[in-house]
C-alpha cells in the first residue's frame, strides 16, 4: 500500500453501497460489535431495493404457517430451476441453497425490525404460495434497515463514491472514495463488502457482457454504475452471466408525480391495516387504491403487440417487428421513445379480462381505463389518426401512413382497422436489473481469476451474485438480505481474525 496523500480514517468493516444489502451488511456487522462505516454515493440511501416492487419469496414463514400451508427450504430449492428453463445449467447450486436455506430466518429478521408484508401469493411454478409483498411501499425496507443500522450507531456517510480498492500485496485493506471532489482513504481492519447493485447504468460494462445494441439502453435504477463489479475486476475478479439481465424491456415513462401509495409512511401500524384490508375489503373499495400504483411504470403486456397494436417512434414511424427485439430497436430510434397504437378492437378487448395492459404481481392488472383515468399523461385518444397524430406533435400524416403501409410480417397478426385511437406512451426501453455479479464462494468472498478467495474482499446482493440465477419475483431482495447479512458476519469475523492475529 503507498502512502496516501488523503485523509484516512479507519474501520473493523468497510460496506460499499446503501441499498438492501449494504444495509444488511452494515447492521450485520455492527451488531457483532465491530466498527462499521457505510459508504453511499447517492444523497440519500436505498439503491435498486427503493425501485423494487416490494416482493420477497420465502418458505416456511409465518404467513405460510398462519394459512396452514407447509412448505419448506427444500421445496423452494427444488422450485427455483423451473424459472431458469434452458438457463439451469448455468445456475450456481450452492448459493441457491445458501439463499432457500437462510430466507426464512431472514423473513423474521425482517418482521422483528418493522416490516410488514401481505400473503403469500402464489407464482407458479413455485409450488406453494410464498411470493410476500411488503406494505405499505418498498420504501419501508430502507426506512426500516436504515433505523436499524443507525440504532446500532453505523456510519453512515452519504455522496461518498467509491473510485478504487486499496491492497497491501494481495490482501484488500480499504477503499480510495471521492467526496465533494476529494479523496478519501477508508482503511478497514477486517473486511470490505462490496453492495453497489449492478451495471445497468453502465454503458461500458453492458457493451463488454451484453453487446453494443444493449449499451444503448437505459437502466431504470440510472446509479446503478457497476461499481463494485469495476472495482472487483480491476484487481483480478471476474464477472459471472454478465450477459443476462432482465430486459430489455418496454416500460411506461414514469409519472412525473409519486402515485399516492408511495407516498404513504412505512408505519406498521398503517402496514398492518392495509394487510387486514387486503383481506377482507371488497375489491370495489381496494381497485382505485392498488390502481395508483400498478399504472406507473410498469411494462405492457406483450399481448398488446401479439394481437395487432404497433410500436412507433416519436416522429410516428413504425421502425420493427414489435414481436422481435422491439425494446432494443427503440434505444437506436430518435430520443429512445416511442409510442404503442391501439385501434377500436384493441381498445375495447383490453378494457376487461384476461387482457390487460399491464400487472405487478400478486396485486392486480390494469385495464385501457385504468391507464386513462390515472395516467393520463401517457394516453392519449382520438377519432383518426391525423388528429391523434397532431396531438403528439407529430408529422403530418405520419401516423396514417405507418397503419395503411404495414410491414410485411403483419400477415401474422391482426391489422388494425377503425378508430377512435388510443396512443399509450411515452414507453421507454429499460434494462431493470442485470444478473453480473461478481464470483463469490458461499462465505461471499470475492474469488479471482483461479477462483481462489481474494482476502479482504466480500460481495452481495447483485454486486456479488456469483452466477445465481434469480428469475421469479422476489429472489432479488431475498438474496440482497441473505447475502448481505453473510457477507456483514464473515466480514466481522476476519476482523475478529486480524484482531487475534494482531
């Protein structure tokens, strides 16, 4: 290690990112009375976990046992593969089992510090019902972690952006980190736990996984940098799946305004009667309140595209097959954005069942009307084409001759034939999270190019997912707050180590 020039301050334990599991980390650590400094980027904590829709799957919890289902680690591991399909063989076995065999404990670790949750829902092809969704917003993790962690008096500093790690030989001691356009040098005694989410927002980490085209397209977490994963590599780890990601993928441009459910507190009193409503509520009564939040930026059915509606860009151009990489085609088109057309027909057989416009799992389905009445910022209707078209500031009659001239693959599928018309968008191309973490054991430790442990240096959450495959709601955050909890322990433990060594 060479002399640094910076101010140093030094730690047992050193966490990288303020989201899920940099939270789980730090409270981890902490508790086990090592010192803790957490170091976030942002102004303000939360990561990818304050963009979640709010799901944790689990087995055996409380809320299982309550509705007497039975269910248990083993089944949820036997479970999990029949999200991945032709995937499976690039699964990580091991951490599949370290996450089904931790979530329960975990679960409870969660309800003992505030967190509420309703259900469970049933996802098939899970085989019980253990999708839990936390309530009010998944605002409350961070609020409730947060509380935790600064109980427990972890230091928390904010816009303090990670740049390198520092080693001495091979060890990892500590972290260089920028803060208001100064270095700093965070030195920790034991261990460093990388939990800076994944690399959707990073245009040269996508290009190197994923591809060129993928490069183009934006994130919906846009801090979600790679930094760990950049870090990590620079010092001889590697990246696992790095090109698999969900996404990309259309999403409705988000509303300018937080919808009413996210503002609401994360109380558990207020958690516990929305759970209690849930229940026992009519749907008449509960519709207009889960509404405000399944029409926010969620993605369109693709059914909307099997059935005729067309995908056109900002100047009305239909520019793709929207059944074929549509998502990726609109990141090349002018400003990224574009627009899905419906006609009378589409109109009238996405107003009810079983076609609706988008959902959020285990919550409800959104209809055309829902959309209009709470976003009306991203619909827009009107008798013909050229009129719809002026509204949106569109060329003259480009709408009309992008529907009279079809592609010539719209044999397949419905044309679309009389209006009124209904434009839904601004949609977006979106990548929500990507599945490259970096190689980890099942201690979490960070393995090099030999996958041999680089000493020093934890990973989790997406940051450290090490080639685990999380399809199906709920496995993210799960493996956030597992392997944030591991990653904070076995670092404590090295500096325990060092300590005795010392």
């Amino acid at each position: 290690m060479t002399p640094s020039p910076h101010p140093i301050e030094t730690f047992d334990v050193v966490v990288i990112g303020g989201g899920g599991a940099g939270l789980a980390a730090a409270i981890e650590a902490r508790a086990a009375g090592r010192s803790v400094v957490l170091l976030e980027k942002n102004k303000a904590l939360g990561g990818s976990t304050a963009w979640a829709v709010g799901s944790v799957t689990a087995s055996a919890t409380p809320h299982q046992i309550r509705k007497g289902i039975k269910d248990r680690p083993a089944d949820h591991f036997a479970d999990i593969p029949g999200f991945a399909g032709a995937l499976q063989p690039r699964d990580n076995d091991a951490l599949r089992r370290v996450l089904c065999d931790e979530m329960p404990a975990t679960f409870r670790w969660l309800l003992d510090m505030g967190l509420r949750f309703y259900g469970p829902m049933p996802e098939p092809p899970h085989g019980r019902p253990r999708m839990h969704n936390v309530l009010p917003n998944a605002r409350s993790f961070v609020h409730h972690l947060a509380r935790r962690a600064r109980s427990l008096a972890v230091d928390i500093r904010l816009e303090s952006r990670a740049i390198e790690l520092v080693r001495v030989e091979k060890p990892i001691v500590g972290v260089e980190v920028e803060v208001a356009g100064h270095r700093r040098r965070y030195l920790a005694s034991g261990g460093v736990v990388l939990a800076a989410g994944d690399f959707t927002a990073s245009a040269e980490l996508k290009s190197r996984y994923m591809g060129s085209r993928e490069a183009l397209v934006e994130a919906v977490n846009e801090t979600a940098t790679g930094d760990g994963q950049r870090m990590a590599l620079a010092i001889g780890a590697r990246v696992l799946n790095g090109d698999l990601a969900l996404g990309p993928e259309l999403r409705f441009v988000p509303p300018c305004r937080t919808p009413f459910v996210g503002k609401l507190p994360p109380w558990p009193l207020l958690a516990s009667f929305m759970a209690w409503s849930l229940d026992h509520l009519p749907d008449r009564f509960l519709r207009p309140f889960v509404m405000s939040f399944v029409t926010t930026a969620l993605a369109p059915s693709p059914d909307l595209f099997r059935h005729g509606a067309i995908l056109v860009n900002r100047r009305g151009e239909r520019f793709v097959d929207e059944l074929h990489e549509a998502a990726l085609a609109l990141a090349e088109q002018p400003e990224k954005r574009g627009y899905i057309l419906l006609d009378r027909r589409l109109a009238e057989q996405f107003s009810k069942w079983p076609h609706f416009i988008s959902t959020a799992p285990g919550v409800a389905y959104a209809y055309l009307a829902d959309y209009r009445r709470n976003r009306p910022d991203v619909y827009c209707a009107s008798a013909d084409l050229d009129s719809l078209g002026a509204k949106l500031a569109m060329p003259a009659g480009a709408l009309r001759r992008s529907v009279e001239h079809g592609l010539a693959f719209d044999k397949y599928r419905p044309r679309l034939d009389s209006g009124p018309y209904v434009a839904l968008g601004p949609v977006r191309p979106v990548f929500v999270h990507a599945e490259g973490g970096l190689a980890v054991d099942t201690q979490h430790r960070v393995l090099d190019q030999q996958n041999i442990p680089i000493p020093g240096l934890y990973a989790a959450g997406a940051t450290g997912q090490g080639g685990l495959l999380l399809k199906g709601h709920g496995h993210h955050l799960a493996w956030a707050f597992v392997s944030g909890r591991r990653a904070g322990r076995f670092a404590a433990y090295e500096s325990i180590s060092a300590r005795a060594a010392a």
